[in-house]
C-alpha cells in the first residue's frame, strides 16, 4: 500500500522544483538582456560620460587641494598657524582665518537686528524667516573669513549643511585663541 504522506509532499516538491526552474529562466533572462543592453551604443556613451563627470571631479579636487595647500601656507605664514585653519570635506579643503573682534562684532550686530525682529513679529511665518536671517547674518560673517575659493565654499555647504557645526567648533577655537591675542578675552 503507498504511503500516503509522499503524494503531498510529492506534488509540493515538484511545485518548488518548478517555482525555482522558472525563476532561473527568469534570472537568465535578465543576465541576457543585461548583456546586449551592455553593448547598446547609447549605454557606453552614458558610462563614458559618467566616467568623464568622474574624472573631472577627481581633478577639480587635486586642482583645489593644491591651491588649498598653498594658500594654508602663506595664510600660517602671514597670521600665524593659530590664526589659520583647514578643515577638510570630501569635496575639498575649506581653509579660513580667524575673524577680527570688529568683523564679530559686526556680523553679530546685523544678527542680532534679525533677533529682535523675529521677537516683535507678529506670524510665526515672520519669526521664522527672522531666525534664518539671523543665522544667515552670522553665516555670512563666517564666509567672508574664508580664504579659499568662495564659490567651492559655498557649494561644499550647498551639499553638506551638517558642516556648519564643524566649521562653527573649528571658528570658535580660532576667535577664542584671537581674542585672548587681541586683549579681549582672558586667557583660559
């Protein structure tokens, strides 16, 4: 007498065996059309440009990076290594100077006007902008510190807003070390 269990787990095991055969059809399908999509003219000139974008950027950056190089030098040289820094990104070097107390203090006085409308505004519209102009104010402060390319500057940040905090730490190390220089500041 036959086992009864085996014409389930029979007519299961043909049911995967043919599930898998199908999906290798399809698996190979794809492997072919992928192959002769590889040799399609129109896909070799995009994968060529890509690699073209690729290259440029790669010597845009070596490019920058030498003019970072010397532009840190001279800037240590002519203001003093404590003066200078270089904060490095993927997209390249961003050297700057420390900003002068009465640069600060302007950049914090156009600020601080953005501040005090945003407290009298009337819609949160309104405080709203006042408070992005109000960081914009001291952002702008910042920028004009910076010795590298000002347009590469402003695309680095365009393309990674989350190193302001680490340009913001790296300022704040110069201002403190150049306010206790200047007299302003006690030394820590």
């Amino acid at each position: 007498m036959p086992d009864v269990t085996e014409q389930p787990i029979s007519a299961e095991l043909a049911a995967v065996r043919a599930a898998r055969a199908q999906v290798a059809a399809r698996k190979a399908a794809a492997e072919k059309a992928a192959a002769a999509r590889a040799q399609d003219p129109a896909v070799l000139l995009a994968a060529e440009k890509l690699e073209l974008a690729r290259e440029q950027r790669e010597a845009d950056l070596a490019e920058h990076e030498l003019a970072a190089d010397k532009i840190y030098l001279d800037a240590c040289v002519a203001q003093g290594e404590d003066r200078v820094a270089r904060v490095r990104t993927r997209y390249g070097s961003i050297v700057f100077r420390a900003q002068l107390a009465a640069e600060l203090e302007a950049a914090e006085t156009r600020a601080n006007a953005h501040k005090a409308a945003a407290k009298m505004a009337k819609t949160q519209a309104e405080r709203d902008m006042h408070e992005r102009n109000y960081m914009t104010a001291l952002e702008m402060g910042f920028a004009d510190s910076v010795l590298t390319d000002r347009k590469h500057f402003d695309r680095v940040i365009a393309q990674n807003t989350g190193l302001w905090k680490r340009l913001w730490a790296v300022r704040n190390t110069l201002i403190d070390a150049s306010m206790v220089d200047e007299g302003k500041a006690d030394a820590h």
